[in-house]
C-alpha cells in the first residue's frame, strides 16, 4: 500500500523541486513528491496526516560521529559543559579539577567490586588555564583502584598510579613522545593518542575492541539519533573484530532499530595489505542498514590538546608541535591500495601540517592509481587555509568541518592555541564552499553532542561560547548549512544517490521537525524541536523511546 504523508511544508534538497505538501511512500522508498494529486497517480493510496502542523526535511546526515556516543555513558561525565544523556538526563559540567576529582569519588563511593575502576569521560583541562591533570589528582580518587579520565577529544588519557602500575608504566625510562614525565621521572599520567594509551587504557575501560561491541551503546546511539533528526549516522573508526561485526548486523536488522549506520574500519594493529583486504570482505556484508567497507586513518590528535600538527608558526602559546599518529609511509600505502580497490577513505587531520602531509600523500597515490570519482574525505580538517582548498579540490577530495569547535573551544583558540588569525579561519565553510570542494559538517559525537541542526547554527553564527563571532567572513547561508547535514554528507559516504534529499527512488528517511528552519532562521536554528524521524518509511517519534 501506498501512504501519501501531508505536511505543513517539506523542504526537499532537490534542486528540480524544493518544496512539496505531500511525499508518497511505497516500501520504504519514496514514490515522489508534489501536491496530493500530483501524487495520488501512482495508485490506491491512504493519506497519512500525523505530520499535518510539521515539517519535513530528508533524513539529517552525520557524516562523522562515533557509535561510543551511546557506551560512554557507562562511565562518569566529567566535562566542563552540561550535557543530555540518551536517557534525557542533564549532568552538569564539572568547572574545575577538584570538582571533576569530587565526582569521581563520588562514584568510587559507591562501587562495592573492589576491583572496579574508576572511569570517567569528557575531562577538558585547557579550560582549567595552565593547569593540567596529573597522576597525583586522582590518586585523590584512589590509591587502589585503577582510575582513567578520558578528554573530551579521545586524543588523551589520564590515569592514577595504580593504573600506569597495571599498565607497566610506573618507572622510570619510559621514553615516548606521548608519555610527559613529571618532576620525578615518572610518567605524569597523561596519555597522548593511541599509542601511547594502548597499555592503560583496558584496565580502565577503554578497550576499543569491547567497546566495538557494546550492543547496549548501539541501542543508546540510536536514541540521541532520534531525538535529533538523524537518519544515517557514521561510527567513523572501529576496529570492527567480527564479533562486533555480528553484532551490529543483528541489531541493525532489527525492525525497530531506527539508524543507518556506516561503519569505517581504522589502522591499527594491521599493515596497510591486511586493512585493504579487511575493507573489501567488510564490503561484502553490508546491508541497508549497516554500510561496511570505508577506511579511517588518523593523521594527528587535538589542537585543544596540543597533540596536532602544526605548520610554521606552531602553536600561539609556544607549546611544541603534536603527534603523527600514522607513519607517512603507511597513509600513502593505504591510499594506493584503497584507490587500486575502490575503497572510500576518510582522513582525520586537525592541524594544517597534517593536512599538507596528507594531501602530498593522496596526490602521489592518485599519480599511480587516477580516479576520477574516488571523494576521499579530510575529517576537521580545522586550519586549512584557502590554498590548500584549491588543492584539496583539484586531487578531487572532500571535506568534513567541524564547527562545533567555534563554540565549544572558539575561545581558547583565539586565547591560547592558534591565536586570533588563524581562529578566525577554523573550519572555513565559505572558503571551502567558494573553492567549490563538496562539504559536509559534524559534531564528532561524543566530543560534542549529536546534533546537526545545532552544528548547522555553529557554521551559520561562528559564535563562541562567549559570544565572540569567530570568523564573521566565514560564515555560511541557512540554505548552504543544511545541505552540509543532508546531500552534503551523504556524497562524502558515497550515498547521495540513495539520502540526503526527498525525491523519486531514494529512502522513505526524513526529519520530523516542530518548525521550519528557513523560519526559524539563522539565530534560532539549534532550538528548533525535532519531533521524530522517518527511517526507511518507518515512523519513530522521540518522545515514545
């Protein structure tokens, strides 16, 4: 049966027709989408009027965002700012270091398993000014059990003594760039990017491959989705062990799981051969509702964290430069082989240093292996400057911006990490959009909160939590933004033939929305009311979860 769905308004992305009253839907795909009579042709049909007083949008598309966004909740929210769980709980933001290490006693207060760690999420220490967490902070958590803080960018680790002990850490001579040695000599206890994490992290709950199969985390994802507008969503690194991979096709099968999920496989542990032919049998299982067979890589960490790289002058407080997570030699092994393959690749790069890196490395892969369509993707991407758009469009590449950071970080960067120029060209929306390089923008849940429409309003206001406009030249169009969270991301995931846009022979997946955000306009976009989602022509209201 045919079910003709009336809205106040449906905002379609589709440049042959932007707008319609009525959208038809046959099987989970949509018919079309005009007048009720236009449509009323395909057949006997039943008016479906629930959406009378909304609005219709397509389906929003986070194009990078982390399926963890649902596991951390597991662990104790320690960040600086407030934040909604999947549960629709507020938990305040902790201010301070005593105040993050008094809520972490407060929760080891309450364990009974003396073997328990104390595990905590979000932590934020540029916010505290110089200071930095130590060993010795939360060792005033415990001295007996194994204590770890993940930041809020997942870049670093902080731990207590006991778990550098657990993780064969507590002694002198270690000597790795990730691993800051305090006055003792001992390592100060915080862990920067993944190799130097890897020995601590399982004893304190931050073992990639378990939580890659957190069913329950999966389940919890797919609420904020909801609430949220989102349709399709990415888990943009995972390990993806076929445990986890059974898992996720079992959950996602499910007739009232209500997300798309594209799943990236990262480097890490397999040389560039093993991950390519990983990639391709992963590509092999997808179905509609979980896409497999992308590539991650991670070029550097966090500016906020001090763990990107950096060109000339460096950081505007004097720290030195960052990290390469991933060997030149491997990212440009990678992209040859995936380009040989046919294996979509995304990249993250904070800083510009990395961007250059990875630029250098894909055009010399594409020089062995030229595609004409392959939209390898720059994840935040955060510095690049107006020519390294033209190059990134000229070797045919994509980018994913994260604007997000105007508001959580705009300030310390313009403060502390790149200072005032470089701030104010952070996720340059109008210049990549200008150099004509395909866009999309993101919240890379759970750093920020899942949310394009309020990662819409970051790139639209380029506002600071303190209210500073970040880059007023840089600002983006309502129209513009919205395409960056529908037909935008979905080219970068290789998927705008199938999302991102309501028109004939796509997925029946929209945005239910309370208001129409050309309306709402610009200043109050990200308060605008999500009252459910449209998967696959399933219907999911928010409030009924």
């Amino acid at each position: 049966m045919i079910t003709i769905y009336r809205a106040k308004r449906i905002l379609t992305m589709n440049p042959s027709q932007p707008e319609a009253t009525h959208v038809a839907v046959r099987d989970g795909r949509i018919l079309g989408a005009g007048t009720r009579d236009a449509l009323a042709g395909w057949g006997a049909h039943r008016i479906d009027d629930r959406f009378a007083d909304k609005v219709l949008m397509p389906g929003l598309v986070e194009g990078h965002s982390h399926l963890f966004e649902g596991s951390v909740w597991a662990f104790v929210y320690v960040g600086y700012h407030d934040r909604m769980d999947p549960d629709g709980r507020s938990w305040p933001g902790a201010t301070s270091i005593e105040s993050v290490v008094a809520r972490l006693r407060e929760a080891a207060a309450a364990m009974t398993d003396p073997a328990q760690a104390v595990v905590g999420w979000g932590l934020d220490p540029i916010y505290f000014g110089a200071q930095r967490v130590s060993r010795a902070d939360l060792d005033q958590v415990s001295t007996t059990r194994a204590v770890g803080v993940m930041h809020a960018s997942f870049h670093i680790l902080n731990v207590n003594s006991k778990a550098l002990e657990r993780g064969g850490l507590l002694r002198q001579g270690v000597d790795h760039p990730g691993v800051p040695l305090g006055a003792d000599g001992l390592p100060s206890g915080e862990l920067m990017g993944p190799d130097a994490m890897m020995p601590v992290a399982p004893h304190v709950g931050f073992d990639r491959e378990v939580l890659a199969a957190d069913e329950r985390g999966l389940r919890l994802f797919s609420r904020l989705a909801v609430r949220t507008g989102v349709t399709t969503a990415t888990d943009l690194a995972n390990l993806l062990p076929q445990n986890a991979v059974d898992m996720m096709l079992r959950v996602t099968a499910e007739p009232a799981y209500p997300t798309r999920i594209v799943s990236l496989l990262r480097l890490m542990n397999q040389n560039p051969q093993q991950l390519v032919e990983r990639a391709i049998a992963l590509r092999a299982l997808s179905t509609d509702a979980l896409r497999l067979g992308a590539i991650k890589l991670v070029a550097d960490g966090s500016i906020q964290g001090f763990s990107a790289r950096l060109r000339w002058p460096g950081y505007y407080n004097g720290a030195p430069n960052g990290l390469w997570y991933t060997p030149p030699e491997a990212m440009r092994a990678v992209y040859a082989r995936a380009l040989a393959d046919g294996i979509l690749v995304h990249t993250h790069t904070n800083g510009d240093e990395a961007t250059e890196l990875v630029l250098d490395c894909v055009e010399a892969a594409l020089a062995a292996h030229p595609a004409p369509d392959h939209r390898f993707t720059l994840q935040h991407c955060q510095l690049a400057d107006a020519a390294q758009f033209r190059r990134i469009k000229s070797l045919g590449m994509c980018v994913n911006l994260f604007p997000n950071h105007h508001f959580y970080w705009g300030d310390q960067h313009y403060e502390m990490t790149v200072g005032p120029e470089r701030a104010e060209r952070m996720n340059a929306c109008a210049s990549a959009l200008a150099a004509g390089v395909p866009l999309a923008i993101h919240s890379d849940a759970p750093v920020t909160p899942l949310g394009p429409l309020f990662t819409a309003w970051c790139a639209i206001n380029r506002r600071t939590a303190s209210g500073r406009v970040l880059g007023e030249h840089e600002r983006i169009g309502v129209q513009e933004a919205l395409r960056t969270i529908t037909l935008g991301a979905a080219y970068t995931l290789r998927l705008d033939h199938e999302i991102g846009s309501i028109e004939c022979g796509k997925r029946a997946d929209f945005a239910v929305l309370e208001d129409d955000p050309l309306e709402v306009g610009a200043e109050d976009l990200k308060d605008l009311a999500v009252w459910g989602v449209v998967q696959g022509g399933r219907v999911f209201e928010a409030a009924a979860l």
